[in-house]
C-alpha cells in the first residue's frame, strides 16, 4: 500500500511544477482523503468523500488528457492501455459509491475495495509510467506538461462520467462541458 508521506517526499524532489511532482503530491492528497473518509462521520463525512471524489474525477481525467499520450511514447501503449482501464473502471466504481448514502454499511465495504484499487492504481503509476517519464523527459517539457495538468484540471470534471472515461477523444470532447456542469451542481449542491 502506497503512503502519502512517500508521496510527498518523491515529490519534493523534484522541481515545482513538475507533473511527476503535481501528480505525486495529488496521490498523496487522495490518500489522505481516503483516511478521512474512512475516519469521519455524518456530515464530515459526506463532505470528505465529496472531495476525494471531486479530486479523483479532476486528476484521473487530466492524467488521461495530458499523461497518457506521453506514456504511450516512452513506456508503451500497453502501459497506458492498462492504466485508462483501470481509470475507466474506477469511474464505474466512484459512480456507484457517490449514489450510495456514506451511513450505509454497504459504502464502507465498498469504500476499502475502491481504495484498494486505486492504491495498486497509483502505484502502477509511479513505477511503470512515472519512472519512465522522468527519465525519457527533460525537466522543460515536464514544467510544460505540469502547466498542461493544470489546466486540463481547471476544466475537468468533478464527477465520474464513466462513458467517457479512459477513452481521450471523447474526454477531449465532452470533458469541458461536462466540468462546466459538474461546477454549476457542485455550486448548487454545495459539494466540492
């Protein structure tokens, strides 16, 4: 199981704005959201798996955008094959947990099998695709690439959309309207 401490160590070496380093330190949030989860209860609850959700949507679908088409090239479209279908399935899953009541027994169990998931995720991540990102790319196109995260992430999602997920036109396509939707409902709601 991955630690967000390591996470923000191997992040801190490397430059800001470095996408390694971005992506690390958002490993790093999700794993500390998912210990919040996991540890609150009623309404802070609620408002902890909202963000983790919020956050997981954003960076799954900025790393679909901005990450994959570089991984294709320096670790090799099965790679970044495996890696969409995992995102694309835990869209399925996030989508199933954010319809479920975060009181009902059922969200727990669902919750640690998610999070096993999304651990094994990341951590497939940081060794066959972040590894090799360091050292196919210089430290300038990774600063552009961070630059690119951030800005897929402005516009991304903050919901799963599981149609789209893993599959890059369609998230190019319909990934900007739907964060605009997604944002206006979060305002609405009052979710992250």
């Amino acid at each position: 199981m991955g630690d967000a401490t390591e996470d923000r160590a191997k992040a801190q070496a490397l430059p800001e704005g470095d996408v390694i380093r971005v992506l690390l330190e958002q490993h790093a949030q999700i794993r500390d959201l998912f210990a919040q989860v996991k540890s609150a209860t009623g309404e802070e609850k609620k408002k902890s798996f909202d963000a983790l959700r919020a956050l997981l949507a954003v960076h799954e679908t900025a790393e679909e955008l901005v990450l994959r088409p570089v991984t294709e090239k320096v670790a090799g479209e099965s790679v970044a094959a495996a890696r969409n279908q995992e995102e694309k399935e835990a869209n399925k899953v996030l989508a199933e947990l954010e319809k479920m009541s975060v009181d009902d027994p059922a969200f727990a169990a669902q919750l640690a099998s998610f999070e096993q998931s999304v651990d094994e995720h990341a951590e497939a991540e940081e060794n066959e695709e972040f590894a090799k990102v360091l050292a196919e790319c210089d430290e300038q196109d990774r600063q552009k690439m961070g630059s690119k995260i951030k800005a897929a992430e402005a516009m991304a999602p903050t919901h799963p959309h599981p149609s789209v997920a893993g599959n890059r036109p369609a998230q190019m396509l319909t990934g900007p309207f739907a964060g605009m939707v997604d944002r206006v409902r979060d305002a609405i709601t009052g979710a992250h």
